[in-house]
C-alpha cells in the first residue's frame, strides 16, 4: 500500500515511513501536482483539506484518498488504520528522511561513520541509498518504539 500526503502531513509520513510504508511527502507541491502524482504512482492519497478531496479530478481519475478528520498524528493514524483495515507496526526498511530502501551496512565498513561507542554496541547497521544517513537498531528502533508506545497505546 503506497501513500502521498498533502503538506500538512509531514509527520504521519515520518510514522508511515517507520512502518515501511511507501510514503511521498514533498513540502511545497501545488494540488494539481499532488493529484498527478497520486495518479501517476497509484498512491492513496491523504489529506486534511476538504476541497482537494472533493475535487472533480480525484473522481474522475479514480484516485483513492482519505480525507483525516484530526491534526493529531495519533487520530489520524487511528483513521488509517480503521478506514484501510491495516495496523501500523513499527519495521524499518525505509529510510524516514528520504523514503528509499535501507540496505544492511557491513559492521566493519562503517567503523569511522559512527561514535565508537554505538559501534561496540550495536551489530546491525543499515544505510539509506539516498542521503547515506546510518540507521543502528538500538538507539534509532528504541527511539521509535517509544514514541509508538507513548503515543499508540498497546501498540507493538
Ligand atoms: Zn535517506
């Protein structure tokens, strides 16, 4: 399942990210861009904006978009999952940045990337293919299960 979001939803794209869903985000997109885009990649698209989700295009192409009713990250999360029947679990594979894949790094290839402590501590290291930003499963996935527990109670 792949997203875009509308420019109010720079964070639900980062938790979308997280849970390694295909998710594009672009800052200052027009509507008209947004829509071709949703349409060109077959993205569903998500938004706050009542007249964007309305517009005639959306239904004469067809395209799939959810209108979320709240600012809040944990509501609008909620939503998703109710309208599309999926469960946000954290798993990352998808650089949070940038989107793109992460690719495992071979411990010893990065001994000079990371402080030395995070490299005695840590065994799996992966890096995104875009902007090369290093993920390590302890600090990074710790980081990110709490801000999932804290805020999605009973979650993972
Ligand atoms: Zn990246």
């Amino acid at each position: 399942m792949k997203f875009i979001c509308d420019f109010m939803l720079g964070n639900l794209s980062k938790y979308l990210r997280m849970c390694n869903f295909d998710t594009i985000f672009i800052k200052n997109i027009e509507d008209d861009e947004l829509i071709k885009r949703a349409f060109d990649t077959n993205r569903i698209l998500l938004t706050r904006d009542r007249r964007l989700s309305e517009r005639r295009i959306i239904k004469e192409k067809n395209i799939k978009t959810n209108l979320l009713k709240s600012n809040c990250v944990e509501e609008q999360i909620k939503q998703i999952e109710d309208i599309l029947k999926i469960t946000f679990n954290l798993d990352l594979k998808r650089c949070i940045r940038c989107n793109e894949p992460l690719y495992a790094l071979d411990k010893e290839k990065i001994k000079d990337l990371v402080p030395s402590y995070i490299y005695k501590m840590n065994n799996t290291f992966l890096q995104c293919s875009c902007c090369k930003k290093i993920y390590w499963k302890g600090t990074h996935v710790d980081k990110m299960r709490n801000f999932f527990n804290s805020h999605l109670s009973g979650r993972i």
